[in-house]
C-alpha cells in the first residue's frame, strides 16, 4: 500500500501519460553490483547545476523532478522505467503511479537516497525529489536548475510519501 495514496493503488499510466521500459544493455543482474543508497546521492549530486527542463532526461539535455529521479535510477541500473506526457504542473496522483510502475517501494518514513514526493502548494503531489537526510535534490523550475538545500519545517511538512529505489534494501 502506497503510503497517504487511498485505499487502493493504481499500477501503470492514464490515457495522458505515455510509458515505456527503456531496453536492457546492460546484462543480467547477477552481474550487477549492490548499489547502496550513498551512490543514490553521489549520482544526483553529479547533476547538480544542469538546467531544468520539463520532461528532460539527462545532464546535456536537462532535467524535470521526474527526469532527474529516473536518469539516477537509469545510471545506476536499478530501473528501465520512463514517463513521458504529463503536464508541467499538476496536482495528482501521478508521479505515485509512476514510482510503482518503476518498481519503486513505498516507506513508511523516508531516509537518505530515497525519493520523496511533495505536495508544495496543497492540494495532490506536485514535486519530487533525493532526501539527503536533512536536505533534497531536485530539479528546481524557479531555480532553473538541480539544486540540493537544507528542507525546513515547510518542505519536511510537504513531504507526502517516500519511495526506496528499486533493488534497495
């Protein structure tokens, strides 16, 4: 059950969110070595500064907060996942689908090197970003950047669920 998410969850995408299993190049998984969740953070920490852009997938092209969660997931083999189609700005249950479908586990509390998804402005989720502990990287549009700070009592108030990322105990 999806933490705060109601009382059933929705696995895959509406008529309005194209999704996709990016193809597997990278062997089976026994040849895969652990990754823990510091690698989460050095990963997104080597984004910091690349540009925002809605739907953006990599460091030369630019990144969203959706963008940025599966472009680590990417890197570091733990997900194939893509999401694609969604709005800007939206208020739903998106991103929670998404992180299912992606093979995200929900927590009860997040901790350093997962995903967390915000609600920043009331309503449904509308961000997401790495808990560092007591801080997040995001793709922040206001900033124009991915950017890491400290979260306050405001943004720990917004956290609405945490997802561990895929293959991570």
């Amino acid at each position: 059950m999806i933490p705060h998410y109601g009382d059933e969850a929705m696995i895959g995408c509406g008529p309005d969110i194209a999704c996709s299993e990016k193809s597997d190049s990278t062997g089976s998984a026994q040849n895969r070595r652990a990754v823990s969740q510091s690698d989460i953070l050095v990963t997104a920490r080597s984004a910091l500064g690349t540009p925002f852009r809605h739907q953006g997938r990599t460091p030369q092209h630019g990144f969203d907060c959706v963008g940025l969660i599966l472009w680590v997931a990417w890197e570091l083999d733990l997900s194939r996942y893509d999401q694609s189609g969604y709005p800007r700005s939206f208020r739903d249950d998106r991103l929670l689908k998404g992180a299912v479908a992606a093979g995200f586990t929900p927590v009860d509390w997040p901790e350093t090197g997962d995903m967390i998804c915000l609600s920043l402005e009331g309503g449904g989720v509308s961000h997401a970003g790495i808990t560092t502990g007591k801080g997040i990287i995001h793709a922040c549009e206001r900033v124009g950047k991915v950017i890491e700070h400290r979260m306050d009592a405001a943004w720990r108030r917004s956290i609405h669920c945490g997802f561990r990322f895929p293959g991570i105990e």
